[in-house]
C-alpha cells in the first residue's frame, strides 16, 4: 500500500471509529457534545444547484450545530468552481462531483470521504436549441468546462458516433448558457437544473436525460488529505450530519425544497422535482464506482486534461480498508 494511502487510512479508522453506530436517529444527534469538545471552524464549499439540498437542509435542521460543528457553508456558481476553492485553500472541506474530483486531484491531494448523491442519468440532461431534434444536428454546444457538464457533452457525441472535430465547445457559466442558445449561438448543451429549466424558458427543449446513453454521476464530500488526517472527529461528524440530512431530503422532500430555496434561492417547485431524480444517501464507494472514475480518468488522460492519472486508492477513502 502507497505511503499517502496507508496515512489516510489510519486517519479514516479513528473517523469511523468516532462514528459508531448509526444512533442519530436521522436527526443528527449521536456524538454531538464529543465533537463539540474538539471541533474547529472550516469551510465548506458548495455550487447553488438542488444535489446540495441535504447540506442546505442542515442548515435549516441545525444539525451541524447539534453536532458541535463549526461550518462556513460557501456557495459558488457550480460546483466545479466549489472544487476549485478546495484546491486554491479557500475551502477545507466541497460537495465535488466524480468529474470535477477527478480533472482536480492530480493537482492536490484530494481525499473523497463519501458520496453523498447519486444520479442515476436522469437529473442532468441534453436540452437543444429551436428546430434542433438530436445530437446530430449541434455544431456547436456550450459547456461549462472543467465540471461534469462537458464530460457528459463528449459522452453524447460518442454515444451517437459523432466526430467530436466537427463540433465545437462553447466554454460558460451556466447562466450564460440559456441565453446563448436563445440567441443561436449554440446549439444545445448538457446540465443539471435549473439550467435545463431555464434552456426550456428561453425556447429551447430537452432532449432527453443522460440515462438514454448510459451516463451517471455521484457527488462526494471531499478535503485534502492533511485536512482529512487533522481533523478526524470533524469528519465523523460530518459524516453523519450528511446521513441525517440526506434521510430527512428523501423523507420530506417539499421541506427539503423550502430550505434550498431559503439558503440558496433554488424554486422550490424545481427543486421538489429535482429532488425526486437524484437518491440522497451517505455510503461508501463501490467496485462500480471505481469503474466509473477509472473511465473518467482515462477520458481526462486522453485528452490531456491531466498530466498524470491519479491513483484511486490514493483519493478513495474506504472505511473497510482500515478494518474498523
């Protein structure tokens, strides 16, 4: 086992030690005050779309706070900008896609703790311009780069055996996409909401969601190792006030949509049915999952968006590694 790897692993058997059982009841409680005993302030980062509602919902419930914790919960744009502050040190701890985890980790040492969300292809989706039907017909397609966005867009094109050099990226914000393709100057794109939401508003439609060729994402809580090893009874609890906040989105997902929309200005009717796409749940990783990050690995190689492959033992945090 690599040096890094077997450092992190010591550190993860005193987090899920800290854990114990699951005696919270989905409320957050369970090892508050021994947490509270220790707990120093750190920041964690987040984008502004419904998958983050569990941490906008512990907001709400205070559950960080029934666990003694100390959190800054900063918003960014999306998420790929939320991983950018977790590189840059503006963060300690970001909500981080698969993608977005892995276009950054060759350039810090990431730790993912645990996912905390799932799409199973059918949040995020292909939305197209007017009088544009399929895949086939966009020569141009916006995407905002370095965040699932424009790994999902390269996966369209393959799936329907189109030559990515007879397209053209748009690189945007995902605020500017909707207005972009009002206006013709793309011709489509592929996102999560509200931005499909807004692409229809603006005259365009959606296609279809990524599941119809084959595509997924997770969402993880991740830091930086050091992080992670300083800061092992903060990471427990913060593990379970995800596991609180998750049960509580899917158990009430309206009350789930009043706090997103309280904390980060998300319509609540959207965010409802966004909610209802994505599976809310706190778990370890999987062989799936490792199967899944090694193919966004090899796609970010190929076209030398990394360096250099990183290794996913390194970055995957697994609990039964440390025999707790």
């Amino acid at each position: 086992m690599p040096f890094r790897a077997m450092l992190v692993v010591a550190v993860v058997a005193a987090v899920f030690a800290g854990c114990g059982g699951d005696d919270s009841g989905g409320n957050g409680g369970g090892g508050g005050d021994s947490a509270a005993s220790a707990s120093k302030p750190f920041a964690l980062a987040v984008g502004v779309d419904p998958v983050f509602t569990p941490i906008f919902v512990a907001l709400e419930e205070g559950l960080f706070e029934k666990e003694g914790l100390q959190v800054d919960v900063q918003q960014y744009a999306n998420a790929g900008e939320a991983a950018d502050a977790l590189i840059a040190g503006s963060a300690d701890v970001a909500g981080v896609p698969d993608y977005n985890l892995l276009a950054r980790a060759p350039r810090a040492n990431l730790a993912a703790m645990e996912i905390f969300a799932e799409d199973p292809g059918d949040y995020v989706k292909v939305v197209a311009g007017k009088g544009i039907s399929g895949p086939e017909e966009m020569k141009k397609i916006g995407i905002v780069p370095g965040t699932y966005s424009e790994y999902a867009a390269a996966k369209l094109l393959e799936s329907a055996n189109i030559d990515p050099s007879s397209v053209k990226f748009v690189p945007a914000g995902p605020p500017e996409l909707p207005p972009l393709l009002e206006k013709g100057d793309i011709d489509g794109y592929v996102i999560w909401p509200p931005w499909t939401t807004r692409g229809e508003e603006s005259g365009g439609k959606i296609l279809y969601p990524t599941r119809e060729y084959g595509l997924g994402t997770v969402l993880t809580i991740a830091a930086k190792d050091e992080w992670l090893k300083g800061h092992p009874q903060e990471a427990a609890a913060l593990r379970r006030v995800m596991d609180a906040a998750t049960k509580l989105t899917e158990q009430d997902p309206a009350a789930a949509a009043k706090a997103a929309a309280k904390a980060a200005k998300l319509p609540e009717p959207l965010t409802e049915s966004a909610i209802g796409e994505i599976d809310f749940q706190v778990r370890d990783f999987t062989d799936k999952d490792r199967e899944s990050f090694q193919a966004i690995v090899d796609y970010l190689a190929a076209r030398k968006v990394i360096k250099e492959k990183p290794s996913l033992d390194d970055l995957i945090v697994r609990p039964s590694s440390s025999g707790s």
